[in-house]
C-alpha cells in the first residue's frame, strides 16, 4: 500500500479531503514534516503531492536511518490543478494524476555507455581559443586548432594546430576531426624560436608564426633559417591532419555539425563571451564515464527500407535531428543503423516509422497505455461516484522539461494573476513524455479509446523543424481516420490537435488555448472505454485500436476505402493489368509479405493489412503497373486476400510444361522476334521452356 502526503500548500488549494479520501496537510513542508519523517521508517512506498519541495523531501530522506524501500515519487498537484480558476472541480483531476503517480515505473531499459578522459580540441580563432585554452589548462587536456593566426604563447603548454575543418565526427570521447595545413608553417613542429620572423625581409612573419601569404614574395629566406627544425614548406605533399578528442569547444560562428541536436560532448558557443563561458563550465563537468538509456528498439525483420537495391521508406532516416540514423544495404537488402551513442531520444523515428521495426522504448508505449488507463479510469470512476455531469477527459501531451516547465509557469501566473492568465481547466489531464516527438496516432487513438475526448500535443518552440512537420502530418493521418469513421467532432474542431507555443515561456498562446477549452467545456467520449492494452507492436496496436473504432463509428467505410493523406502507414494498390507481366518482382521487394504470388499458377494477391505503404513494389514493377493508395477499408476488407492480376499459363511448345505467363512470352515475342537470334525458326525457341530451348540450340551445332 502506498503513503500518499497531500498538502494544500498553507491552504492555497480547495482541496476536499473527503472527497479526495485522503488526509490533508497545511504545510507539509514544514510544522508537519514530522507525519513525513515518521513514514520513512515505514516499508509502504511515498508519493509526495508537492514538486516545489522535492529537494527538501529528497534529503530528509536520504537521511534516514532506515533506507527506503522504494524510490521516492512526486507529483504536482498544485500548478496542474489547485491553482487553477477551475480548482474546485478538479478532484477528479487531482486523483487521476495521483494514480498516475502509482502506476509502477517502467521497465529498466539498457544503457549507452561514454567515457571521457578530457581531451579537449577548442576551435577557433587563436585570439578567442587560447585565453579559454589557458583557463581550461589545469582541468582537461587542451588542445587548440587555431582556425584564424593570433600571437601563440612562447611556452609550449598544450598543442596547437592551424588548418581549415574538413570533418568533424563523433560523440562524448569519440571525436575524430580532420583538417587541413594551409600555411607554409606548420605550428606542431615550429619551436618558436623567432629565426624566420628575423629572416623574412617582406615581414610576412609574426608572433603568430604564421606566413601573411599576401605579402610573401617568395624569398624562402624563413625555409633557411629553419632548415634545422624543418618546420617551414611551401610545398608541402601531404597537409592533412587529424586527431581524437573526447570533447570539443567550438568558437567559430559557423559550426562543423549542421545537425539541430549536436552530440554530447560537442559545445558550439559560437563567438558570444557569455555562451562560451557557460560551455567551459558544462566542459568541466564531463570528464569520467557516463551512461543514458537506450532509447529504440529496432527489428530489422519488418522494416521497409530496402529492398534489391533500391530504397523504399527512409522516414526514420529523414526525420532524424542527431544524423543517427544511417542506410545500409547488404546483398541487396537495406536497413538502417542506429548509432545509439548520438541517439539523443527524441523518438520521432518511431512516430514515423509505418511498419513499427523502430520502436521507442523509453518508456514503451505498453507501458503508456497503463498510465493512460489509470488517468482515464480514475477521472470516469471520480465522476461516476460524484453524479457530477458526464463528460470525458482531454489529455494533452507534453515533454518533461519545456513542456512541463510551460505548464507549471502557467498555473502560478494563473494563480497570481487569475485574471490575465489561464490554468488547465479541471478536464484536461497532461502526461509527460521524455520528448514530444516521442509520440504517434497509436499513443493518440488508443488514448481515444481509452475515453478520453481529445488529444492536444504541447509544443514548446524549441523542437527540430522536422519533428513539427513529423507531427503535423501524424495528427493530419489520425483525424482523417477520426472522419472516416465520422468520430470526429465537426470539420472546424478535430480530436487530435497541436497547441504550438512560441517558445518555453510564451504564456499568453497557450493561456489562450486554454482559455478556449475551458469556455468550449469538456467534449463527449467515442463510446464505452476499451478493454484492450496497448501493444509495443504498432500494426497490433492499432489494428485494434480500428476494430474498436468500427464498433463505435457513426459512419460506415466506403466500399472502395476512405481517402487517407500522405503519407500514410493504411493503404492498397492500384494496379495496371494491361501492363503487369506476372513478373512477381514485386512479390519479392515487399517487406511486409503483403504482396503473394502462386506456386501453382500466375496469380499475385495481396493483403492490405500487412501492406506499410513503402512503395517498394512500385519502384520495383520494370512495368510501373503498381501505384500506392493510402486509404482505409474495413478491418475484415483488409484481412482478406484479394487477387490484383492472374493470367493464364504458358505451356512450351516441346514439352508441354507451364514455364512462363501468356502475357510474359507475348511480350517476350514481341520484344525480341525481331532479333537476328531468333529469326526464322529460331523464334520458336521463345517459347520453349530453358531445357527444350537447350536441346533445340544442340541440334543446330
């Protein structure tokens, strides 16, 4: 049994003690913080309704005599619910979030292992890098690769390079950089000793111990005086360089990763003083060994990103903020490589991936099914026992950090300036993501199903372009099966909806939403909650999700389908029979086993429930006979096997044996009748099966 501490923050929150069947504190935090300290004697689990003392609680009990027998757990009740204009009716609301908070943490995922030594490569101009590679000095192990000549320091400390980057990979104690030696010295090898800046009669040489090319005349008195050392070419055969860093600090004001997510250990402050002396401060900290979860689970078995050579689906690949995800193709056969080490987990490949072989894992959609089971089965049960009006919950979607950050901002502004600002209203029930791309339409519809009303996603302003499209183009996919099935509310209003904020503190857009919701008040729900959980295989996931939707639908399907958007993960195709040969090259670049041909004779069937709409098969047909066409039929429609083309068999004029398709050897004959191979009698030998043409070619010798 769990020890539950409710507090009403020095009575700021309406918080009904019977109603909410719980005993409830004034100020937790501190006259009563002894009820807290008593139960960490305790075996029974705690969970702490207040998230402003968390750190508080955290070192009490930490203190503890006796260690606990669980982690401490938190949840905010405050800004997400009493603090609202709407805080008296939402103990429904305050007792989902409650439940949620007892739902068991997930699964234990692996994890991605770093180790840093503080190597440390900082790239720039000499003037910026070397002040910041003496401060640094003492900590990490510095390096400089001096992008722009500056007075070098005369005691040789650390090791400094000159070049222009022409690559930079890698991640925390991973880096590879490679550059090239433009200028004549090379400063890895230069003593500094002065000879050549005293030579050089143009006085193209400074204490940068760099040569001014523009105001050399070639005199190559510096190549003289350095003969001993050897530091000076002008024609130098090779001027590549490269070194292995575990961190780099990166000064320039264009950066040599173009991703939006860099690696960890990659620090791009760019030219601004205040920025590059926050990046040396994070610098320090990481140095050691360090690990983050591995966040996908990836089954090569169904992905659809190859076939024969050729390329269907990359949306993983596409969509990828990190460049972690790779094309690899292997005897013909393609699929991805995720580098874990640059995963940064914003999960976006899953949302996009139509087949389900990336799959997101922390935590696993299985796993959010049980949270949203216990949010929408807690707030239905709550008002059930209240009589209070029926209505269903909204959920809305939001990361763990800007998002959740948004949302607190916005219940204490609520609170302090009620009139200027709206809280979440007392039916819409948020539940955080590791990353709000994380999430697709199987998330969203199972939540439908689960009885709640609608889906808002919270969007911060600080997400990847792509995922917004990624996102976008998800929602646009839900809502048109939603109207397929006429679930949807009207054309003006869908079920599934982004609030896209500016950025992480722009209150006034999503108190506005808000504001609208709380006016609109709270929408009914698709039909009785469904009993199904929700599968860490999407195609299961969702072909259940559509079976309950038929049950609940307010419309049939077309018999020909309903339309569907691009680009969908639902769909068939269309198919040119007066062009298709039976050649069944389409039947072997499906991924998904949702093209069959027939041993017995020329038949191709296809199965729509398997197909992911990859669009390998029509890059495949050599007769472009096959074209996609994302709809949606009903779930039996797709469970039978159709027949797309048949045609009868053709028997070889010898033997009598079925080798070929009629259509195939007509237009065989009417390809190559014409060749001098085959002209005459010779032409017969088309239609011939391999071993009677053999024998008939013998003859002939």
């Amino acid at each position: 049994m769990t020890k539950l501490f409710v507090c009403d923050c020095n009575r700021t929150m309406p918080l009904d003690a019977k109603a909410l069947g719980l005993a409830v504190h004034t100020s937790l935090c501190r006259q009563e913080v002894g009820q807290f300290l008593t139960a960490l004697g305790e075996p029974e689990p705690i969970i702490v309704a207040c998230t402003q003392e968390r750190a508080l609680f955290s070192e009490l009990a930490e203190q503890s005599a006796k260690p606990l027998g669980a982690p401490l757990r938190f949840v905010n009740i405050r800004e997400l619910a009493g603090w609202t204009q709407e805080a008296k009716k939402s103990t429904p609301k305050i007792l989902a979030l409650l439940a949620l908070a007892e739902v068991p943490q997930a699964d234990p995922v692996p994890v991605v292992n770093f180790e840093s030594q503080g190597r440390l490569l900082i790239i720039g101009p000499a003037h910026q890098a070397l002040p910041w590679a003496e401060k640094l000095g003492a900590a990490l192990d510095i390096s400089v690769l001096a992008t722009e000549a500056g007075a070098l320091p005369l005691n040789r400390d650390f090791p400094i390079y000159s070049g222009v980057v022409s690559s930079l990979a890698g991640f925390l104690g991973q880096f590879t950089v490679e550059w090239n030696l433009i200028n004549p010295i090379d400063p890895e090898m230069c003593t500094r000793c002065g000879a050549c800046v005293t030579a050089c009669p143009e006085d193209a040489i400074d204490a940068s111990f760099q040569i001014n090319l523009a105001r050399c005349q070639s005199h190559r008195a510096c190549v003289t005086a350095c003969a001993g050392i050897g530091a000076i070419q002008f024609d130098r055969p090779d001027t590549l360089r490269s070194g292995e860093f575990d961190l780099i600090m990166d000064l320039r004001a264009n950066t040599g990763m173009p991703m939006s997510q860099t690696p960890q250990g990659y620090l791009a402050p760019g030219v601004d003083p205040f920025e590059q002396a926050l990046a040396a401060s994070k610098l320090l900290g990481l140095v050691g060994e360090f690990e983050k979860p591995k966040y996908f689970v990836y089954n090569e078995k169904i992905c659809a990103h190859g076939r024969n050579g050729l390329t269907g689906c990359s949306a993983c690949i596409d969509v990828c903020s990190t460049a972690a995800i790779q094309s690899v193709f292997k005897n013909g056969q393609g699929q991805v490589a995720v580098n874990p080490n640059l995963c940064m987990g914003c999960g976006a490949c899953s949302t996009v991936c139509p087949s389900g072989a990336m799959r997101y894992n922390y935590p696993s959609v299985s796993h959010q099914g049980l949270q949203l089971k216990a949010l929408s089965k807690t707030y239905a049960n709550e008002i059930a026992r209240t009589n209070l009006a029926a209505s269903a919950p909204t959920l809305l979607l939001h990361s763990h950090t800007e998002g959740l950050q948004l949302i607190e901002s916005l219940g204490r502004a609520a609170h302090l300036q009620a009139k200027n600002y709206e809280g979440l209203p007392s039916f819409v029930l948020p539940l955080g993501l590791e990353n709000i791309a994380s999430t697709g339409i199987e998330l969203w519809l199972g939540a439908l199903s689960f009885g709640f009303a609608e889906v808002k996603l919270l969007l911060t302003g600080n997400e990847d372009p792509a995922y917004r499209q990624a996102l976008a183009q998800q929602v646009a996919l839900g809502n048109a099966v939603l109207q397929a099935y006429g679930l949807n509310l009207n054309s003006s209003e869908t079920r599934i909806s982004m609030i896209e904020a500016h950025s992480d503190d722009d209150l006034e857009t999503v108190s506005k939403a808000l504001g609208i919701l709380r006016k609109r008040g709270a929408l009914p729900t698709l039909g009785a909650p469904a009993s199904f959980g929700l599968a860490n295989q999407k195609r299961e996931t969702l072909e259940a999700v559509l079976t309950y939707f038929e049950r609940q639908a307010k419309t049939s399907l077309p018999t020909e389908g309903a339309v569907l958007p691009t680009p969908s993960l639902f769909g068939g195709l269309a198919i040119d029979q007066a062009a298709c040969t039976l050649c069944m090259s389409c039947v072997g670049s499906c991924p998904e086993g949702a093209l069959l041909d027939n041993p017995d004779e020329p038949k191709l069937s296809f199965l729509e429930k398997q197909c992911v709409q990859c669009g390998l098969c029509v890059q495949t047909c050599p007769e472009n006979a096959l074209q996609l066409v994302p709809r949606l039929l009903s779930v039996e429609q797709r469970k039978q096997k159709v027949i797309l083309n048949e045609t009868l068999p053709y028997h070889c004029i010898s033997c009598g044996k079925a080798f070929g398709t009629l259509k195939m050897v007509e237009l065989m004959l009417g390809r190559l009748g014409t060749h001098e191979a085959f002209s005459g009698a010779a032409q017969n030998r088309l239609k011939m099966c391999s071993d009677c043409r053999v024998v008939d070619m013998m003859k002939d010798v």
